[in-house]
C-alpha cells in the first residue's frame, strides 16, 4: 500500500490509525464493508519511503532555516562611511624621515555592498571582492572592517604641507584634489608598525591612516624612506 507521493508518504503512514481499516461501498444493488488488517509495514519500505523521505525534508528545512539566520546575522558594512584609498609617494625634500610625500585619496562608500549580490553566499564573509583598487576589505561586527593587507602594516597621522588646508579627515585630501587636480604634498606621515594579525581590524577614524603594501629605498626597513605605499582610512 502506497500514499502516490513518495515525499510524504511518512506522513500518511503516521497518519494511519492504529486498527484495521474500515473501506465502505455504496452501491444502488447493495452495500458492502471491507476490513483492511494493519499488520505493519516491511523495514525496507520504513527505510525507503518513510524515514528517508523525513529526514531529507528535515535536513532541507533546516538548511533554509540556517540559510536565513546566516543571511540576517552576517556582518555589514556600517552605513554612511567609505574607505578612502591611495597613493603615498615620494616627491623628494628634506626634513624628517617621511617628509616629501604626496597623498591621493578616493573615497569608496561601503554601503553599496551590502546588498544581495554578495551576501548571497552563506560561506563567505561579505567583502569588497578587490573591487577597490589596492585591497579587499571585509565587513566585520561593531561597525568594523578588516583589511587582507599582508603585515607589517605603517600607521600614522597626515599632515598637510599646504598652509592654507587643514586635515581634519580624508574628505580635506579628496577636496583638495579635485580643486588642484594634482595629489596633496604631505608635511611628515608619523609612521608606527603594525604588526599584529588583530589590528587588520580597523575601527573608523578621521585621521588614522594605514600604509600597506610600502617598498622603501635602499636602506630599507626601520630607517629606510617609504617610496610608495598604498594608503587607506576608514571614516
């Protein structure tokens, strides 16, 4: 005795009383009764159409299930901000060790992530996918981010040597670019390594920025002149 679909038929064999089964005919000549024993089902047709349709329907429902919780608890990207990304690099001049340089900075809003085209897959983190140029960042909770960017990373803070243009955040270097068209010559970039896996987690901020990436002159390391780095702040 079978139920027609086989993805329920553990649901019509629970659904089976546990008497024999009662079939009336109804006919114009007369009426008849039919008793159906329920003796109990073969361990073959328990394994194969009933306890193995039940539990791949449990497995599916609760892989929709996890899919959803996964999808609504992933860590975005926090609204309003951006990562603004750049260039460092030296223009020549005197004066302390990281005096000479010039920065440019676009400004990338991260909001524009968190939509379904990369939340999508439950296996991933949601990331920018090196859509921005330079580094991948990665959403990270509390409003966080992570940056890929191999160690050791420089840190510090830009001052501009253009007396007229405070920086007080990225968007001074941004403006300052578009009007000039050229990148903003950088007093001195108080430089400070980060070598910890833990600071790729970066919290926003106006004035801390991050070189990544960096070659140095011949010197190298310590006291060596960064030549060119890819710079980044997350504000």
């Amino acid at each position: 005795m079978t139920f027609g679909r086989w993805f329920f038929n553990w649901y019509h064999y629970f659904s089976l009383p546990g008497k024999d089964v009662e079939v009336q005919l109804v006919h114009e000549y007369g009426d008849a009764i039919l008793k159906l024993p329920v003796t109990g089902a073969t361990v073959g047709y328990l394994i194969g159409c009933v306890y193995l349709p039940l539990i791949l329907e449990i497995l599916f429902v609760a892989a929709i299930i996890a899919y959803i919780i996964r999808y609504f608890t992933k860590a975005r990207f926090a609204k309003g901000v951006a990562v603004y990304v750049g260039r460092l690099s030296y223009a020549g001049g005197g004066g302390t060790t990281m005096a000479g340089h010039t920065l440019k900075l676009t400004p990338y809003p991260l909001e524009q992530y968190n939509t379904f085209k990369y939340l999508w897959n439950p296996f991933k983190e949601l990331s920018t996918k090196e859509e921005i140029p330079g580094c991948t960042f990665t959403a990270a909770k509390g409003g966080r981010i992570i940056c890929d960017a191999p160690f050791p990373w420089y840190s510090g803070a830009v001052t501009s040597n253009v007396h007229s243009v405070v920086v007080k955040s990225p968007i001074d270097i941004v403006n300052y670019t578009k009007t000039t068209r050229r990148p903003m010559p950088i007093k001195e970039f108080s430089r400070k390594d980060v070598m910890n896996q833990q600071s790729g987690l970066v919290s926003q901020s106006g004035s801390v920025y991050y070189a990544i990436n960096p070659k140095f002159d011949h010197k190298g390391g310590a006291d060596g002149k960064i030549q060119s780095a890819t710079v980044f702040c997350y504000y």
